[in-house]
C-alpha cells in the first residue's frame, strides 16, 4: 500500500516537472524571437537615420553618438600646467580652447598675465576669456600685455558698475590693410592705444630716433577715427616716425587725441601749419601743437652737502636712464645746494618710472624718503621768434657781483637798455641782438667776481608756464 502511494506520487512530480520544463523553453524561444525581431526594426531605423544624416551632412554627430569622444582627447598638453598653476578647471579649459584655436599660445602668455587670471573669480575670469577671445588680434604684438589690459578693463568696468558691454566697431580693417601695404610700417595694438610705425621702414629713415621737437599733439580727433584717415593727411608734412593714437578700453573708441613724432624738427613744425584747425570731417577740426615731452623730475629734500656728482651717483642707482643733474648752489655759499635739483632721463617713459619708483616710499635715498613732481617742461621756442631775442640770461654769479658791475662788464659790447640781478642770476638787456650775440660769444665761461660764469640768449615768457605754477600752488593751497 504504501508502495503504491509513493509511485503514484513519484509519477505525478515526474509530470509536473516535465510541465514546467516545457513551459519554460516555450517562453525562451518566445523571448528568443522577440528580440530578434527588435534587432531587425533597429537595424531598419538605423539605416534609415544614417541616410537621413548623410543627406542632412550630419552624420559625424550619429558617429559621435555610436562612439562616444574621449574627454581628455580635446584638451592640449598645457591643459594640465594650467590647472597646476591654480586656474579653477572650467577657466582652465576655456584658456586651453583658446590655444588650440591659435588665437595665442601657451608661450605668448607670461606668469604676469596668468597670475592676474587667477585674482579673478569663476565668472569673472570666464568674462574676460570670452572678451579676449572676441577681440580682433590681428595687430596685437603682446597678447599677455593685451590681456592683462582687458583685465585692467574689467576691473574698472565692475567699480563703474557697468557690464562688459560688446565691442564698439572699430577701424575698417580692409583700409587700415590697405594702408599697411601701401607704407610698408607696422601696426601694433595694445588696450590702451594704437601704435603705427616706430620705427618706420628703413627705406623711409633710417636715421637714430628722432629727439625733442619732433613730436606733434593732436587733438579734437572724432572718436571713430583711425590711422586710415589720419596718416594720409600728416604724411604730406613730411616722414612720419611713428603715430599713438590714444584708446579709451572702456568704450573701444580713440580718446580724441594723438601724438605723431617726425623724422625732423622741419616736418613737425610743418604738420603744425598744415593741420592745425584743418576740418578732417565736416564741422570737425584738428587741434595740432608741437607737443613737449616731459623728461625731467623736481626732487626736494635734499641733504645742502650734496653735490651735482654724489646725487647723479646716488640717484643713478636706484632708477635707470639718469642722464643729467641740475643742482643750484646758495648764492652766499657755493659749497651747499639749495636743498633740491633736477633730474633730467633719456626719454619721458624712464622719467615716468623714476617718478613712480621714487613716489613709492619703497625707495629710499639717504635713507629718507624724497618729495617728487614732475618739473615744467622745458618747451622749444619758434626758431623765429629766438632769432630776435636781444636779452642774455647770465648764471652762477657770485655774491660779491652787482647790477653796476654788470653793466660796465657788458655796455662794452653795445648800448644796454637795463640789467636786473636776481640771486646769482641775472638779465642783461641790449638795444641790438648783434650786440647781444657778441657779449655772449666772448663773455661766456669767463671769470667774473671770482666766478666762472654762464650765458646764454634768455627764452621769452612762457604763459602757460605761470598758468600751470598757479594751478599748482592753487593745489597745494587746497590740499
């Protein structure tokens, strides 16, 4: 009985078994031939989207799709030296896309250029890429100085509490090309101006560079206004060194003004006579000058027992380009200055550093600090007008010398309007220039009173001189 029990119930697990097996490979074939079902549709759509993107020719994106682009691969080899400097990683990559666009390279920017990125914020920085990037290159020599000055811009932007704002439209390219083909000079261009020429092509001059009294300013210059239109006019006056058109970074428009330097003191002068009041636009006329290029700094506070060598010494150690100290003694005592001199540079640009090092209070002379301004500079009078002076400026006279004595030193020579002595210094006044240039032909460097004297024809009044002097102690006044 029991025997019987167990194979009725062995025979029954046997068929439900059997059931299940059968059930289970009846649903694989059925899973089996549904997917290769969806493989055939799939195949379907995939070439027909394949056709429809080599008809639309974007069938690189399906491909991008289908094998998807490894990341690392858009980078440059400087993708990592950026990161390695502390650029945030998004800054990073917008600085590495700009390399690979050639725009600039890696090199081209110094650690200047990306120590000031780095100052920025996220947002900030990505800004200043995107202007950087959007500018027009072309006749930019310094991209890192051309980006530190876009920098320069932003920050001054963001303290106004304006946005960078789009570019305004600049020069037409095409015609500034033009004008470079025709001349043959360069053109380089930074935030803060436009630089056509220095030196210019050797065919034009190849002499050394031009000094004072070639340089020409002009003013009242129509904002939207750019070398195209500006060299064909001053070229006619004669060989133009270079020309500075000066740029407002803010707005991407010139400041209004220039400044043109000639090959010759005769070129300058004649660009004045041609250009100056010369209507460029209509109802637009040029304001143009022979512009003085400051060169020499005042320096007060200094130590009485110091002479003209130990200044120039101790001065040309601590800037660079120091050429020439003036120093004035006392009157009463030769051996003491008057407690300040004047230091004349080679050019304005190492006058300008000077000043700044010197201002800074890093810099200390003597171990003291020293009081700094810029000196009045000395302007060129017209040839013209020099050429009829009949006074003589007579210096480094010593105490003991007096109008009577001057009078019958000079009146020798022709007859004297009047003499006037100030300090060590004095005015001679003659009636006639012959006479005048006669005195100081044979009197300069002879000794009078003891003391060898200097002479030379007095420079008229300068006008705007005093004007400047009362704006300055009006300064001080209110400081």
């Amino acid at each position: 009985m029991n025997t019987s029990v167990c194979i009725r119930v062995l025979d029954i697990f046997i068929k439900v078994f059997v059931f299940i097996y059968s059930y289970v490979v009846s649903m694989d074939e059925c899973r089996r031939r549904l997917l290769e079902g969806q493989k055939k549709t799939s195949g379907t759509e995939d070439r027909t989207s394949l056709m429809a993107a080599e008809v639309n020719g974007s069938s690189g994106l399906l491909k991008e799709e289908e094998e998807p682009m490894d990341v690392t691969a858009t980078h440059s080899e400087n993708y990592q030296t950026l990161l390695d400097a502390g650029l945030p990683q998004k800054v990073a990559e917008s600085l590495d896309n700009i390399f690979q666009t050639g725009l600039v390279a890696y090199v081209d920017l110094d650690e200047r250029a990306l120590d000031a990125l780095r100052e920025f914020n996220e947002e900030g920085a990505m800004s200043v890429l995107q202007q950087f990037k959007e500018s027009d290159l072309s006749h930019v020599q310094n991209k890192s100085a051309f980006l530190c000055g876009v920098m320069k811009t932003y920050r001054q932007r963001e303290k106004q509490g304006n946005k960078v704002q789009e570019s305004t439209k600049g020069p037409d390219e095409a015609k500034i090309k033009d004008l470079l083909e025709r001349t043959g000079y360069t053109l380089d261009v930074t935030t803060g101006q436009r630089k056509y020429g220095g030196p210019p092509p050797e065919e034009v001059f190849s002499g050394p560079q031009p000094g004072i009294g070639t340089e020409v300013f002009v003013g009242k210059i129509p904002r939207d206004l750019y070398e195209d239109e500006l060299v064909p006019l001053f070229e006619k006056a004669g060989s133009i060194w270079d020309l500075r058109l000066m740029m407002d970074p803010l707005t991407g428009q010139n400041r209004g003004y220039a400044f043109i330097t000639f090959c010759s003191k005769e070129a300058a002068q004649e660009a004045v006579k041609l250009c100056d009041n010369y209507e460029i636009r209509s109802g637009k006329y040029l304001g143009v000058c022979i512009s003085v290029a400051n060169n020499r700094l005042f320096v007060g506070s200094i130590p009485k027992n110091k002479t003209r060598e130990s200044i120039l010494e101790d001065f040309g150690k601590v800037t660079e380009g120091l050429q020439e100290v003036i120093l004035y003694t006392q009157p009463d005592d030769k051996r003491k200055n008057r407690g300040f001199c004047f230091l004349e540079y080679e050019d304005h640009k190492s006058a300008a550093q000077a000043r700044r090092r010197l201002m800074s209070g890093k810099v200390k002379v003597w171990g003291n600090p020293v009081t700094v301004e810029w000196a009045d500079p000395v302007a060129e009078p017209d040839p013209e007008v020099m050429a009829k002076v009949k006074v003589l400026f007579v210096r480094k006279l010593a105490t003991p010398v007096t109008e009577e004595l001057l009078e019958n030193t000079f009146s020798q020579f022709g007859k004297l309007e009047r003499v006037k002595k100030l300090k060590d210094y004095a005015f001679v006044h003659f009636e006639e220039r012959d006479a005048a240039v006669k005195a100081m032909q044979e009197m300069n460097g002879k000794e009078l009173g003891g003391e060898q004297i200097e002479i030379v024809l007095a420079k008229p009044p300068d006008k705007k001189r005093k004007e400047r002097q009362a704006a300055r102690q009006t300064s001080r006044s209110s400081g």
